[in-house]
C-alpha cells in the first residue's frame, strides 16, 4: 500500500533519515581507513540508500540494509548506535512500504479491482429479491 498525505511524507521522511545515517556513516567509514570487509558492506549500504533516496525496490532495499548494518554490529564497530538504528529504521520500510513520494508507487501504485456482478443477480436484486440463486 502506498500511503497519501501526512503518512506519505512521513514515510519519505523515515527514507530520508536513513540515507542521511547512511551517507554520514560511508564518509567516516571512507576517512578512517576500515578493513576491507568493513568497506564491503558499506559499499553495499551506499548502494541501497540510493535505491532508498529514489524510493525504488523499497522492502528490498531495507531487508539489505537490516541485515548489513546487523553484521556491522556483530563484526564489531566502536559506535553501534546508529547501526542499530539503521537496522531498525530498515526493517521499519520492510513492514511500511515506500509510501506514495516514491518510483514504487508510480511503478505498482494502487490498482482498481472491477468486480463483475453475475446478471442473474442483477436482475434479481432488480426485482427485490435478496434471496437468489444463480444457476437455478
């Protein structure tokens, strides 16, 4: 579901924060000269919070930073505050979607469903029959 209004922009809000953690976290990463698997996973991060940024491929994007920033911690990091809260913003947009401000909703945005009714019961609701059966 892609959310309209106020918890549209909040979920574009949510997306934002993210990407700025992320951006905030690969530039200090990239200054202190980490370990190459450090480096790996923060190429990973940087890539996803582009697909984040634009709104594209949302849950995919969050499952992939979830479970980066869950093995950053486990590796190991002299600040896990903000990878936690990374972990658990990502899953947040797993479970909320993208909201509406995002190419997912434009991509599969919300469809119109046409139910088709049967004309036997049209023409008995037509005649105030409420009680019919179709095929009888």
């Amino acid at each position: 579901m892609f959310p309209y209004g106020g918890p549209g922009i909040g979920l574009l809000l949510l997306r934002l924060g993210v990407v700025a953690i992320l951006t905030h976290d690969d530039i200090r990463a990239w200054v202190r000269a980490p370990q190459s698997e450090q480096i790996a996973l923060q190429v990973v991060a940087a890539i996803t919070g582009v697909f984040l940024l634009i709104g594209l491929w949302t849950p995919v994007a969050g499952v992939i930073v979830a479970l980066s920033e869950v093995w950053i911690v486990l590796t190991g990091t002299a600040h896990p505050q903000s990878t936690i809260l990374l972990a658990t913003q990502g899953t947040a947009l797993v479970f909320l979607g993208p909201g509406s401000l995002s190419i997912d909703a434009r991509l599969f945005g919300r469809k119109r469903l046409h139910i088709r009714v049967p004309a036997c019961a049209v023409s008995a609701l037509q005649r105030g029959d409420r009680t019919y059966r179709c095929g009888e």
